[in-house]
C-alpha cells in the first residue's frame, strides 16, 4: 500500500490556517496554543473524549436526520472481543450516547462500513454481518452474508492471501437498498431491507474486488478496488462506476485508497504517490467520455502537497478536505476557486511517528509533555455546516475542523 511520500524528521512547529492559492503559500500568526481561532474558539479542537486508550473508532458517519456523528469501537482481550459498542453523538446537545452490539465470535479487526439510511437506521458492516441497528430502541438485527461469492477473483490473484474477509465497506442507495464491498469477490452486493435478501452483481473480468465504494446523486455506484482482477500482485489501480438499473460498470486505471462524491457527481480519490495525489473525475468528463466511447480521464494533483490517502471527504459546499500526507494537518479544497486552507491537528505539539507505525530511517524522538504521535486519519466525515469530524489512528478522541 502507498505510505505518506513525505516525511518531516523534526518535531512539527506549531502552524496556523495556511492558506494555498495557486502555488503561492501566506501563513498567519497563530496562538502557541491554538493551531487557529483564539483560546476561547478555536477552529481545530477536540469534541469527544472517550477516556480510554483501548477505544480506536475507526469509521464515522454523518446523520442528517438526527444532525449527528455515528461512530463505533471494539476492544479485544488477547485476541477475543469482549466490547462492541455502537455511539452516538448529538452535535447540538453535545452529548454521547452509546449502546452495546454483542457477538463473541465477530472480530473487530474485519469490522468495516458503517452508513445511516433514509429512515434513520445505523447499519454495520461486520466481518460476514450485516447489522442493522435502531437507534429507536437499540435494538438490532444481524443478517449473514452468502458464504461464498458468487464471483470470486482468480485464483491467480489471490494467491496465498485470504479467500475471504468479508465485508469491506458499506453504502446506502438512493432508494434505500443497502450496497455492500465485499474482500475477494468480483461483483457488489446489494441488499434489500424489504425483502431482507441479498444479491450479487458481477462486474467486468477488468475489475477487482471493491474496497471502498460512495454513492452517486444519480444512485449509481462508484468503487474503488482492492486487488486487480487482470494483474496478479497488484492492488488500489482500478475506479469504477456501477449503474445499478443497467447492470452495466465502466472501469478508469487509476490509483486510489480513498473516495468522496460530490451532490453534483464529481469523484475525488486519493493515493499517496506524486503521480495521483488528490484526483477529480468530473461528472463532466464522465458524461463526455460516454458520448464519445472513451475512457473517462482524472485530473490529478489538485493540491501542491503530498496527502495521506486513508480518507477524503466532501462538504454540502462541494469542499473536498483531506489529511496532508507526512505531516499533522488537515487541508480543505473549494475547488471552484482552487482556494485551500490547511489546518493542524487539534493537539499542543507533533512528535514523530509512533512505534507502531514505523517508518523506515526515521528516527524516534521523546514525546514533549501532552505531545501526540503523527498519525494516519482513518476516518473523515461532515456535517450539514459542513464542519469535519476525524478521527486520527490510535486515537480515542474525535476532533472537528470549522472552516
């Protein structure tokens, strides 16, 4: 996988908003101890402290419905899961809630996808689950994936890897149907809450097994692979676009981890690698592309800095934010004026990299007191002020940018 291309080797100064237009860079002053705003507001700050060191949320999602932040945790004892919880956090009464989602035999390492549908249902991607959770009651009912794909990958492709680590990511439709990324498996799969049963939609023998996956405004499906299907050894290569009323799926070559649509359909991906960066496929160039037969083509790097290609996220105000690769900051792109801003984590000072996140001929420094550990963003959503909410690797806090 694509690691951050570059790496600070001292400790990070503190920085304030850094604002990019075109190639040119102008810094503010900041506060020693804000990265922005004052002591009493500042625009990074931490919102919600979970109070333990073994609680790592790993995905967040965004309810409009409720106007909060879901989010879940799992905590393990030598290999054996003794803690699932599902939070919730209203935004205007600031206040956590949180129910436990039980069953000893679900690992939260294979834990992955987490949308809120029309009606206000949570559902949970979780190993061979699928969870729906309603928060009504806290109630929740599980359904099992089909034990096998339908359309596997080669096993060319998967060699000597895993056949099967179920679900990868989960989506909501349009129409409410529940869109699942499934590990190993060269097709989608969709499931009906009416009907409470599933199906699998099998995609070009071009493609890979879907790793990430955002619906469009037109409800198509975009995805990101895994592994490719067509070259052995090779993974995060493909982007795809599902129609779910035509059955059919265009597939661009182009390098990505992460993926954010827009309301107006533009697709923005992220690779850490000088040659793709943050990525845009336009809704534009997708349709020009389908009228003239050819493949659609990305732009790629749209800001003048290397990103951490974990996560991307997009505003209600066609904002694309990511997280600056090698370095503590989070940046935001208005890209009808090509106007960025840069904000650094919500912390007293940056250290290096933690141990367990090693970097080759990176050398370790002692952490400052109330330092934290450079780390990756695993998760990025955000609200309808079209404020961010993230959550950095290892960390049990969950932090908000307002820009």
């Amino acid at each position: 996988m694509a690691g951050p291309a570059v790496v600070f080797l001292t400790v990070m100064a503190l920085l304030a908003v850094t604002v990019f237009t075109g190639l040119g860079r102008t810094t503010a002053a900041a506060d020693p101890q804000n990265f922005a705003g004052s002591l009493a507001s500042p625009q990074v700050r931490t919102v919600i402290r979970l109070g333990s060191p073994d609680f790592h949320p790993r995905q967040l999602a965004y309810d409009p419905l409720r106007n909060g932040i879901w989010f879940w945790t799992s905590t393990q004892d030598h290999g054996i899961t003794f803690t699932n919880r599902v939070y919730y956090y209203d935004i205007e009464r600031a206040q956590l809630r949180s129910w436990p989602i039980y069953s000893g035999d679900w690992s939260s390492q294979l834990h992955a996808g987490l949308a809120v549908d029309q009606k206000g249902d949570v559902w949970i991607g979780w190993n061979h689950h699928l969870v729906d959770f309603r928060p009504a009651d806290g109630s929740y009912v599980r359904y099992e994936i089909p034990a096998r794909a339908t359309y596997p990958l080669p096993a060319a492709v998967i060699r000597d890897l895993p056949a099967d680590l179920g679900i990868t990511d989960v989506a909501v439709g349009k129409n409410g149907t529940i869109w699942i990324a499934r590990y190993g498996a060269l097709s989608l799969t969709s499931f009906s809450p009416t009907n409470r049963t599933f199906s699998e939609h099998a995609l070009p023998p071009n493609a890979g097994d879907p790793a990430k996956i955002a619906i469009g405004p037109d409800g198509h499906v975009f995805f990101i692979t895994n592994l490719s299907a067509d070259h052995p050894g090779y993974g995060a290569e493909k982007v795809g676009e599902f129609d779910p009323r035509s059955g059919s799926t265009v597939v661009t070559e182009h390098g990505a981890l992460s993926l954010a649509v827009t309301a107006r359909g533009d697709v923005y991906t992220g690779l850490s690698l000088r040659a793709f960066g943050l990525g845009r496929l336009s809704a534009s160039e997708r349709a020009n592309a389908h009228a003239q037969s050819r493949a659609p083509k990305f732009q790629e790097q749209l800001v003048p800095f290397d990103i951490d290609d974990r996560a991307v996220a997009v505003d209600g105000n066609g904002r694309v934010w990511v997280a600056v690769g090698g370095r503590p900051e989070i940046a935001v792109l208005s890209p009808a004026s090509g106007r960025i801003q840069v904000f650094q984590y919500a912390a007293p000072a940056i250290t290096s990299w933690p141990a367990w996140d090693a970097q080759p001929g990176i050398p370790r420094t002692t952490p400052k007191p109330g330092a934290v550990w450079l780390s990756h963003i695993v998760a990025m959503v955000t609200d309808k002020e079209g404020h961010l909410w993230y959550v950095r690797e290892g960390s049990s806090n969950i932090e908000e940018v307002v820009a």
